[in-house]
C-alpha cells in the first residue's frame, strides 16, 4: 500500500501537464502510465500544431520531454496499468493497479480514448497486416497502395488527404451521402486527385489472403442493398473514439457516450477526483487543448488539496485497518 498525494491515471498529453504543475507544486505525484507511454500522440508521426516547435516534433519525442520535464520536477512514473478504483467512500481514495494499491488524497483522471472498432469479421485480425486506426503511424508502410478510408468526419477527410502522401490511390467509404468534416478539408479532400468517395456504404467483413494480409473488403450499398467484393490493399478506420472510462462505471458520473462529466474547473461528481482530456472531451482532441486541460485540473487539485489540508492531515492520522 502507498499513500500519494496526488496519483494520475494516464500519461498523454494531459497527465504530463498535471504532472507538471503537481510536481512544481511540490505534491511529489505519481503517474500510472497505462500502456502506452504519452499515450495516443506518442503514436503519432509528426505534431506540427503543438505551439513552440516551429519546425514540427516527433509525437514520442515530444512526450519524452514532456516526461522529462515532470520528473525535473519530482514526479514519479510508473509503467504500471489501473485494474480497480474505489472512490465510493471519499478521500483518501483507492487507485490499484498491477503491482500496488495506492491510497490518493485526490486524483487526476487523464486517460483517454481509443479509436472506435466497426466490430466486423476479418478487422481485429487484420490489424498490422492492412488493418490501420493511424494513417500518421502506418501511412508510410502503404506507398503506392489502393487503400480504404472509412468515416465521414474531420479524422476520416484529413488522414484521407494525409494518406494521399503515401497511397498510390484512397476510396472513402462513408455510410451516408454527405461529410461530416469541416468545409475547408472537405475543398482540399475533393480537389485531390488522388481520392475517389462510395457514398451510402458500409464495410461488412475486411478479408485476408492466404498469409493474413488484407487484400479485398465486402461492401454494402444500404441504399441499393448491393453487395461487392470490392479489392483493396488497406483499410483505414477513423469513425471516432471511445472514452476507456469502463473502469470508471459507477464511480463517476457519465454522459451517454461513456465520457467523464466535468465542470468548468475539471471536477467529476466525486469531490477530489478530477479529470482531464479526452476522457471527458469528445470535441478538441488535440494535443494543446489536453495539455491546457491538464494544466487547470492539476491546478484545481492544487487548490482543493490546499483547501482541505486540516481534514487530510486529521485523516493520515486515524489508524487505518492493519495498524
Ligand atoms: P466524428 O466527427 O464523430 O466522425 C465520425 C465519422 O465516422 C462520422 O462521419 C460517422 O458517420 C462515421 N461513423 C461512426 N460510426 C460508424 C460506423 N459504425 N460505421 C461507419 N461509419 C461510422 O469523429 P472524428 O472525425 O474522429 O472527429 C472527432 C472530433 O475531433 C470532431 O469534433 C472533429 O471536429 C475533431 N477533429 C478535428 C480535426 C481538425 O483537423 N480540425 C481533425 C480530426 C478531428 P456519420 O457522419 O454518418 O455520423
């Protein structure tokens, strides 16, 4: 058992700026990497958008740094995953993970989204072998390639024209007959050449060759009810993300699509546990907007722990059982 001030569940882009201000505010935290460290940007190839690198930096370099400079500070990482969190009875609260239990007067909750599955035969398998969620990670490994995209919004539209750099050919596959993607990408994704669109269709099964490696996809026309073997050499997927907030499920308060509900402030609906980035943003995702994110709930955290110092203290001082 440990006993922390602060324990930060996930790694990416908001956990790293709450270590920061946690560290520099002298509360020692202890970061629970999860399985990736730097999380979904340090798969990513280059961050051109991530303010002060004016020349572009690789996303696991940048959460290198990231980690770095948290630690100048005091902050404690460990490469570690969260099996089990108690907050039903208050501070301090139960984070337990693979190799300890840690008891936090508060924690800070950053730990993210992951790419949306279309849940059909041939997909999980497919991944690494012509199955991607990442065009910036895997891009590269399709030069001079016939590829599917699937999905209609920013993600799908952008890693299309992305994907152009790379892929002899892209075909978007959207379920519907209009994008959802903002005006601009959708003028730069239609000039492009390289980028033809199935409207009104939906993958049903991504299959293989005889070694594993993708090499055809079904498609159905839900308008026509069509069916046709359609050949490709990878298949995208981009059609949103999932909040990994499941761990979470009757600890904090929800919407409907499973993201952590927070206020202005970053607190949940359990007093002294807040939360950051894409775990309860389903809108921004980006780097600079998770780190801005990071930054205010640390310094809610901050400012609450500050608060309740007197009732914190009184608290370490009660025998706990195995005293
Ligand atoms: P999104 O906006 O939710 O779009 C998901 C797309 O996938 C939609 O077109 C949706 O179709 C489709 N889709 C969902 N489930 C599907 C399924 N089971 N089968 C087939 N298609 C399915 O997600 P996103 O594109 O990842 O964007 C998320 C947020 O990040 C948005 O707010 C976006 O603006 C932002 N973002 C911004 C940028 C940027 O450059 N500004 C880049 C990336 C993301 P329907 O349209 O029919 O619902």
């Amino acid at each position: 058992m440990r006993k922390e001030r602060v324990v930060i569940i996930g790694s990416g882009p908001a956990g790293m700026a709450a270590a920061l201000y946690t560290a520099r505010a002298q509360l020692a935290p202890t970061v629970i990497i999860g399985n990736q460290l730097g999380g979904q940007a340090a798969i990513t190839h280059e961050i051109d958008n991530y303010p002060g690198f004016p020349e572009g930096i690789s996303g696991p370099e940048l959460m290198e740094r990231m980690k770095a400079q948290a630690e100048r500070f005091g902050a404690k990482f460990e490469w570690d995953m969260v099996t089990e969190v108690d907050f039903t009875h208050g501070t301090p609260f139960t984070v337990r993970t693979y190799n300890e239990t840690y008891l936090a007067d508060s924690v800070i909750v950053t730990i993210g989204a992951d790419p949306r599955k279309l849940g059909i035969p041939g997909e999980l398998e497919g991944i690494g072998r012509g199955v991607s969620y990442c065009g910036t990670c895997d891009g590269f490994f399709f030069r001079g390639k016939n590829i599917f995209v699937v999905g209609g919004g920013d993600s799908a539209v952008s890693e299309a024209i992305f994907l152009t750099r790379f892929a002899n050919h892209v075909t978007l596959i959207h379920r519907r007959d209009t994008l959802r993607a903002g005006v601009a990408l959708q003028k730069r994704f239609f000039e492009n050449e390289k980028i033809s669109v199935i409207w009104d269709s939906v993958l049903e099964e991504i299959l293989r060759d005889e070694s594993g490696t993708v090499n055809a996809a079904r498609v159905k026309n839900l308008k026509t009810g069509e069916v046709q073997i359609m050949p490709t050499e990878g298949v995208f997927i981009f059609i949103g993300h999932d909040p990994n907030s499941p761990i979470f499920a009757r600890q904090l308060a929800m919407n409907e699509a499973g993201y952590v509900i927070t206020d202005e402030r970053y607190r949940t609906s359990v007093e002294g546990v807040f939360a950051a980035g894409e775990i309860q943003d389903e809108i921004w995702r980006q780097v600079a907007t998770s780190v801005g994110q990071g930054t205010g709930a640390a310094m809610s955290a901050i400012h609450w722990l500050e608060e309740n110092e007197e009732r914190l203290q009184s608290l370490d001082a009660e025998p706990t059982a195995g005293d």
